[in-house]
C-alpha cells in the first residue's frame, strides 16, 4: 500500500479533436450555400487558429460552426480566445483565435492556495504549467479535486486531473 497518493491537475486539449473539428468546420464551409464561394481559410497552427474570408458576417458564422464542432467533439469552449478581426490584403477579413494550455502561475498559485487552506494535511506544489496534489488519504484527494472543479467555473480554463496515483 502506497504512503501517499496523487494527481496532477493541468490545463490542455485533445488536438486530434480539434484537428477532426477544424476538418469538419472546412467541410461545412465548402459545402453550406451561404459560404461555399467566400474563398474562406481555416488553418491550425501550433498555438492559434487563423480564419480569413470574405466578410465579417461570414466570419462570425465560420466562428460559430467552429465552437459548434468543438462542442460536439466535447472540447471546452474555454481554451478558445478569440482576438479582434482586421482587415488582411485584398479586402478579406482575418481573425486570429488564440488556443489556452497550461496553467499561469498566477492561477496555478491561487488554485494552490484554495485547496491549502480548505485541506490541511494535503500538499500542493507547482511543477511548471501543471499542479502535483499530494496527501496520504485518497478521500482528501476526492475533495480536492471536487475543490477545484468548482474553482474551475470561476476561471477562464478549463482543467483536467491526471495521472491519480
């Protein structure tokens, strides 16, 4: 029988599934009446998404069909930030969306801080974009991780716990 248990608690996304979104929002695009000649551009890069068309009204629906997509391949809407559209060359519009992973340490800290204080015998530390949550009792891990997933509403992240040893 271990002396402790633990699990870490991270901030990321399943890529393949946003890759099958990002393939399904192109797909949708190519063949929906009302956007199959706006010459859009969808493209994932390591970090971001970039969107170009025609139009902010055919941006705006491209956005939604890409959060529709998301949601039915149950990716968290929260790792999404969109930025302000601008004007790209040849009178297209282009927005970039910003792709969250990881945890700051500003949040990384405050969520150490609320788990502290509520579970004394419970030790938390932060391990670069990751929190490691140690104790010896598997129901004082229970409830910090039912701590976190009501701190996790008030954050704009969304967290998964891995690795409950």
């Amino acid at each position: 029988m271990p002396s402790s248990y633990s699990f870490d608690v991270v901030s990321d996304f399943d890529r393949q599934e946003l890759v099958n979104a990002i393939d399904q929002v192109q797909r949708d695009v190519s063949q929906r009446y009302d956007l199959k000649d706006s010459n859009s551009d969808i493209t994932l890069e390591e970090d971001e998404i970039v969107i170009i068309t025609s139009s902010d009204m055919k941006l705006k629906a491209i956005g939604d069909i890409l959060l529709q997509k998301s949601i039915k391949r149950k990716l968290s809407l929260k790792i999404f930030d969109f930025q302000e559209p601008f004007n790209s060359s040849g009178n297209r519009v282009k927005q970039i969306i910003l792709l969250k992973k990881g945890l700051s340490q500003e949040i990384a800290k405050q969520l150490s801080k609320s788990v502290r204080d509520q579970i004394k015998k419970i030790n938390v530390s932060i391990q670069g974009d990751r929190l490691r949550v140690v104790g010896k009792n598997k129901d004082e891990l229970q409830l910090a991780i039912g701590i976190l997933k009501k701190k996790e509403d008030e954050l704009e992240i969304p967290l998964q716990f891995e690795n409950y040893r």
